[in-house]
C-alpha cells in the first residue's frame, strides 16, 4: 500500500496542481490604431497589413478604428483608446494639421504614439515616437523628371490636368509641390486645371468627367493616386478620349497597385510611382524596439520604385503583395 501511495502521490500532485507553477499567459500588447478610412486599393492593403501584423499571434491586442475619411472621428478613437488605457497608440493621419491638443493628451496619459504613412505637423515633435511612412516629395520629383524626359524635345504647350488628393494629407501636399515647382520652371508647361479627387475612384471620376465636359485640351494627367487615375480613365473613355502609350493624353499615377501596373502593362498608364502600404512588419518592429527601450530614429521612409510599361510582366504584378 505504502508502495503504491507513493507512486501515486506525484500524479496526484500533478494533477491538482499543488507544487507546481501557474501556467504562464504571456502578456499581449494593447495597441489602438485609428486608421483614416479605406478610400483606396492602397488603403485597403495598408489596413490588411497592420491587421496581418499587429495580431495576437504575435502578441497584441488590436483596437482598430477606421475613420471614414473624417478628422473628428480619428481625434475620437485616440480619446477612446486614451480612456482605454491602451499600451501605444497608433494613428495614420487624414491631414497633418489639428494634432497638437490629442497627442498632448495621449502624452499626458503616458501613452507612446506611433504615426504611420502620413506626417503630422506639431509645435512640438516630442508629443509622438516616430513617424514611418513614404517620402512624398520624392515620389513626385520622379514623376516630374520621368515627364521632364519624356517632354524633353517638346516646345508647344503642355497642359496639364492635376487631380489632387485629401487637401492637407501629406501625400497630397507633396505631391503637390512638385508639380507645381516643375510648372512654374518650365515655360511651356501649364495646368489645364487642378481638381480634388479627394483619394477616391468616385470623386475622381465625377470630376474629370465634369472637367472635361468643358475642356478637353490636355496633354498630361498627373493623379495624386491610382484610385482617381481609374475614375479619370473611365471619363476619358466616355468622352472618348485615348490615352496611354497609343493615346493623346500621357497618364501618370501613384501608388503602383496590382490594377494601375495591370493597366500600365497594358500601355493604358504611362508612369505608375510606387507608393508602399506594407506598414504592418515595419509597426511591428518598431513597437518592440520601443519595448524593448531601444533608440527609434524620428522619420523613417520606405524604399519606393517607379514602372513603366516596357518593366512590366503579369508574373512580376502578381508577385507583388498589393
Ligand atoms: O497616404 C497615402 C495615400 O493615401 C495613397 O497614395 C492613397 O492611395 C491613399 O489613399
């Protein structure tokens, strides 16, 4: 009996519990992101990578807002997350101004911020962690020198229809100034008209679709996204208008996702600049530097391409990840 008791005992032990250590439940980070909508093919892969790698899997909890396009509504989501008492918060701005008082209280709450994709423009820059996002400027300065090559041997007028972005989104703004410092240094270049696309396929179709109703002497378009280029396509179609390699008009898109190369390859856009979605490894990896107390450089820009159509092969889109 006292044999078989005390082979029992350990199993008894074990089984009860008793002698041995409370299973460890490892902690997961709680992050709130506000994002600013889902406008765009490039927003959509943007949210899909952030939910991809901001995920329990890998140690988080995920707070996520979308904004719907509306600054008021991102300002509410971090005050939510605020009273939440979320671990870090991260937000990708609609426009750059209006974030002093929000991130100052975040800051007073103790809890770190994170901007992704677009900048914020605060007084004081201590009030967030870091920004990661593209260089804006420098994607439009390619595409103007792309154009300034391809106009080279040009002397007429070239006019220009520029559909424009969320006015006061750094992307726009941007993107903005580069065509516009290349206008104003080039003589012959001019703007048949600038017009809001506000980022969307719908507004960019309505539009240029308006646009053209009235005037239809354009040499170049230069669209601040690929969503608005396929809007300002389909009003070129129905006005009649070709564009593209074959066409009248040269097409000059941002972003480069899966449909714009598609049409590039097709010859239908003659310049896609590449704009990258793929946050979510690069939030990751810096939240656990922040964790794990390591420096984090204030501004960090991604590594971004431009295509033309001669670059293009339906095995190379595909292998693309948006
Ligand atoms: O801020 C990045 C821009 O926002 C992308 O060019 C656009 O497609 C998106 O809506």
């Amino acid at each position: 009996m006292k044999k078989l008791l005390s082979l029992l005992l350990p199993l008894l032990l074990l089984l009860s519990g008793c002698g041995s250590q409370p299973p460890q439940v490892p902690q997961l980070t709680r992050v709130g992101f506000s994002q600013l909508g889902a406008e765009s093919d490039w927003r959509v892969a943007n949210t899909a990578s952030m939910m991809e790698s901001l995920s329990e899997e890998n140690g988080y909890e995920l707070l996520y807002e979308n904004a719907k396009q509306r600054q008021a509504n991102q300002l509410a989501a971090v005050r939510n997350f605020i009273v939440q008492g979320v671990d870090i918060i991260v937000i990708a701005p609609l426009e750059e101004t209006g974030w002093d008082a929000v991130l100052q209280e975040a800051k007073n709450a103790d809890i770190p911020v994170l901007i992704v994709d677009r900048e914020v423009a605060v007084e004081d820059t201590e009030l967030y962690l870091t920004q990661i996002g593209s260089d804006f400027l420098t994607e439009g300065l390619q595409a103007v020198h792309w154009l300034e090559e391809t106009l080279k041997q040009r002397e007429e007028p070239v006019n220009i229809l520029h559909i424009q972005g969320t006015y006061g989104a750094t992307a726009q703004l941007l993107r903005t100034k580069a065509i516009e410092d290349a206008v104003d240094a080039h003589e012959n270049w001019r703007f048949a008209g600038q017009l809001s696309g506000d980022f969307t396929e719908s507004k960019g179709y309505e539009v240029v679709r308006d646009f053209l109703a009235e005037h239809r002497d354009i040499d170049v378009i230069y669209s601040e996204n690929d969503n608005m280029t396929f809007g300002a396509m389909r009003a070129l179609d129905e006005a009649g208008i070709r564009y593209g390699l074959d066409g009248d008009v040269i097409i000059v898109s941002f972003d480069a996702v899966h449909r714009a190369l598609e049409q590039c390859m097709a010859g239908k856009i003659n310049l896609c600049v590449e704009c990258n979605p793929l946050h979510g490894p690069r939030v990751d990896e810096l939240i656990q530097q922040y964790l794990a107390g390591q420096a984090i450089p204030k501004q960090i820009f991604v590594e971004e391409q431009v295509f033309t159509p001669d670059m293009l092969t339906a095995e190379l889109i595909a292998a693309r990840a948006y």
